[in-house]
C-alpha cells in the first residue's frame, strides 16, 4: 500500500466543507481581543485561550517590538548552545518567584514541553501515569516514555479511588510519575488536586500538574491549580504554556532545581530544538508585570464565566459546570455540532466545535471560552445568539 493512499482516501473534511459547515482553519484577520474581523466580517470571539486579554495590550506589544529591535526576530541555536539570552534567564527567575518553585525552565512550546520532561524524566523500569482525559501534550510525552520501555498507565478521569486502584498494582520500588491537567482543556474541569497528593504520597508518586489553562484562571493571583488548594508546596513539578493568559509563546516547567538541571542537561527537546524567540519572551514578562500588578483581572475573568454559565442554565442548555473560564456546550451528535456552529457564525458569533474523538462519542459540544475584557454587551449577544440557534435547532 502506498503511504499516501490513506491520505487520499481522507475526503471528510472535503464534504464538510463542500457543505459549508467547515468550523477550522478559519482566518483571523486581525486581533482586538472581544472582537475579531474573519472573513471580513466582524465577529465577537468566544473562543480564544486568551484569557486576561494581553494579546492585544500596549505594553505587550511594545515589549515584543522592543525585544526585536535589541536582539533582532530568533535566536538562531538551542539554549544549550548560542540560543540563551538574558531574557531567557530573567523570565525563569521571575516565573520560579511568581509560581513559588526553585527553578524554571524554558521550552519552546508548552507541547513540547510535556514531550521533554515525561520522556526525559521516566525511563525503562520506570512508570508514567496519566488521567484518561489528559490533553494530547501528555498522553504523546507518555506514548514516548512508553517507547522508550517505560510503564505507562491510566485511571479514570479525575477518579482518585481508581487512581488509587491503579497505583496499588505497580511494583512497589518502580519509580513513578503522575502527570495530570490542572484545569482539563475541554471541559474546564479542576482535578481534585488534595486527594491526588493523599494517594500519591501513599504510594511514592512524583507528580506534575500542566497549568495551561489554569494560569491566570485560578489560584491567588492567578498562580494557578496548587495555588487554589494551598497545595504549592506539596506539589512536586507544574508546567505551562505562554500561548494562552501569558500572549505568546513557549512553554516552561517549574519544580527542584536539581531537576530541571537534569531537565536542561539530558532532554532532546531543549538540547535539539531553538530557545524561543526574544519577543515570546518579552512579552511573556510584559504579561506576567500586568498579571502582577492587576490581579483583579483574574476576577473580572471568572466573574464573566459564572455570568455565562448562569445565562446558559437559565436557557435551558446542557452545560459541564466548573469555576474556570471553559464553558461547555454540550449539543450531542457531529452533525448537529456543525449546524450548532454555523448558526453562531452566521450571526457573528465564533466558537469552537469539538467533536470525537476530542470527545466522547455522542458528546460534541461548542467549547466557549471567556477573557477578562469580554464586556457586558458581548456576553449578553452570546447568550442571545445561543438562544436563536438553541431554538431553532429544538435544543432549548
């Protein structure tokens, strides 16, 4: 069989789109936070990861500007060569002081960095453990620890007696490590973080929280998943991404110094991959001032979401309830998801559509996510086109 036959074989996307029905890939022409012009339309944004707002702000945009003019668009090298400059070393000082760790380390991408510490960290004799409904940047990093002839096992979303279950069945003197969401991707859930560290300390059970989405979201400050339960301290590793509350890009992961030593020395992602771009890291410290010095954003965020999440139950719709600023439309089956979306998008409303296997099957649901600088007049327009669409498609 060719390779590329299965590829050719791939028209689903083709019917779609042929339908008019296509929700990806669409063009954003231009960044003002709440609104957006798409297709040379202008379109409220309900489904950004740009939770405080800062990808549009001034003082992130002059910092990134900034940074270009002093060091000019790439490092050109890995940091373990000629690709660390000092803004690299004062953004992980400032996020090892923000996030409360010894240390931080810098990756190119927030993927990435789960790729380079769970296949670095866990090695053959070794196993990983991961919550069923981890993002695909986990299970990937546990695929690769599983190549390299390490364990890798999982337990039932956010399900700690299972976890326990699970975890009583490896070899006592194994080392292991837990990786898990701190806020789940999709579903804006928070993972029961106090009960995790009661089993995995039983068991000798290193762990990792992934804050992408929970930076900026929840914790005091906006520091995020150990910070909500005061459970900093206890909780070994956390990394994240800079693409969402922080208006960039890049990744890091906080933790013991002697770790992320181990971490810069041995894993292929930062020795083999470019250190990420002077303006990603000036802008990732512009947003990280703002977020300091104007904690009532997180706030003003979370406010938004709850205001949403109320508007969505009075009207009938089937939500997942969480305190974060996900808010899940659950509308069933693919087709209807797609119809759901254009329906939205043809008023001048956007926001993602997820369907399996992102989902469970008969689960698909519009993902909406909410920022800071979402005003009144906005939110209200989402609830009055959901309400239009909702009752035309016999949902509401």
């Amino acid at each position: 069989m060719d390779l590329f036959d299965r590829c050719i074989a791939f028209t689903r996307a083709d019917e779609v789109k042929a339908a008019g029905l296509y929700p990806y890939f669409r063009a954003i022409e231009d960044n003002e936070g709440p609104e957006v012009h798409i297709e040379g339309r202008k379109m409220i944004m309900a489904g950004s990861n740009n939770y405080l707002g800062l990808t549009a702000h001034p003082k992130v945009k002059g910092a990134a500007l900034a940074a270009i003019e002093k060091y000019g668009t790439g490092c050109s090298g890995s940091r373990y060569l000629t690709g660390t400059l000092d803004l690299h070393i004062e953004l992980e000082e400032r996020l090892a002081e923000f996030l409360g760790y010894e240390s931080v380390l810098l990756f190119s991408t927030g993927y990435q960095t789960a790729l380079g510490v769970i296949s670095t960290l866990v090695s053959k004799g070794d196993y990983v453990i991961s919550d069923k409904e981890n993002h695909a940047c986990i299970v990937n990093g546990c695929m690769m620890a599983k190549g390299g002839f390490a364990g890798f096992v999982r337990y039932k979303h956010n399900d700690m007696a299972d976890l326990e279950k699970v975890l009583s069945k490896l070899p006592e003197k194994a080392g292991k490590f837990l990786v898990s969401d701190g806020v789940f991707s999709v579903t804006g859930e928070i993972v029961n973080l106090p009960e995790m560290l009661k089993v995995t300390k039983k068991y000798g059970v290193r762990v990792m929280i992934d804050d992408a989405h929970a930076i900026g979201v929840i914790g005091e400050g906006g520091r995020g998943t150990p910070s909500h339960f005061g459970l900093t301290a206890e909780t070994d590793m956390v990394m994240g991404t800079f693409s969402k509350t922080f208006a960039s890009l890049g990744g890091y992961v906080a933790g013991p110094e002697r770790v992320t030593n181990f971490l810069k020395h041995h894993s292929p992602a930062i020795i083999f991959s470019a250190s990420p771009t002077p303006s990603s890291c000036a802008a990732t410290l512009a947003a990280l001032d703002i977020l300091e010095q104007h904690p009532e954003l997180v706030g003003k965020l979370i406010e938004n979401s709850d205001y949403m999440r109320q508007g969505f139950d009075q009207l009938g719709f089937n939500i997942i309830q969480a305190k974060t600023a996900i808010v899940p439309v659950i509308v069933g089956e693919v087709e209807t998801a797609f119809a759901v979306w254009k329906g939205l998008y043809d008023r001048g409303v956007f926001v993602n559509a997820f369907i399996p296997p992102g989902v469970p099957p008969h689960m698909s649901m519009m993902r909406v996510s909410f920022m800071a600088s979402h005003e009144k007049k906005h939110l209200d327009a989402i609830l009055e086109t959901f309400e239009i669409v909702g009752k035309e498609l016999g949902l509401i």
